[in-house]
C-alpha cells in the first residue's frame, strides 16, 4: 500500500513547529521515522502534516550530571551506546551499563 498523500516540514526554530502544530490540527511529529512509515504505509494514521524535529536545536543533548543524565528528545540510542560517551565517568558508568 501506499500511504495517503501529506505534507512535511522541518522547521529550525521552536517557534516554527509551535506555529505549524498551531495552524494544523491534523500535524504528526516525526523524529526519526522507523515506526511511523508502516503504519503511514497501511493507512493507520493519514496525518496532513508531519512536523521533523531533526533541525530543532538543542534536542540533541546529553548532560551527565551529579544528579544523573539528561537525555533530549533527539537523542539516538547508538548516540547513548558510543563508547566516547561513557569513557571517564568513573563508577556511574558501570551502573548506566546495567540499567540498559
């Protein structure tokens, strides 16, 4: 199948995707797309707009903290599993290791 016709931006500002979710109703976010595209494929979900978060800035972050690690919402989990990532955080990293 192929899925119903739609519209898509990737806006680069907050702003931009507030004002697109704003003026349709029927907008869906995409932030990496995987699992929408079978179901747009089947027909599940006819969206009129698919709203990219890729371009957002800053939802790509990783903070380790003392307080533990903040993940955006545009973090990928091969970002989280890059060894760069974990090397030098002393014993925090053994138990981030285990909690995934």
């Amino acid at each position: 199948m192929k899925p119903a016709a739609f519209d898509y931006q990737a806006p680069s500002s907050l702003r931009k995707a507030i004002d697109l979710f704003v003026s349709n109703p029927g907008a869906v976010v995409i932030a990496g797309g995987q699992s929408l595209m079978p179901v747009l494929a089947f027909r599940l979900a006819t969206p009129s707009l698919l709203v990219d978060l890729r371009r957002l800035p800053g939802l790509g972050h990783i903070a380790v903290g003392d307080d533990g690690v903040r993940l955006g919402a545009l973090v990928r989990w091969r970002d989280i599993e890059d060894p760069r990532f974990l090397r030098g955080r002393g014993q925090f990293v053994g138990d981030l290791k285990r909690s995934f």
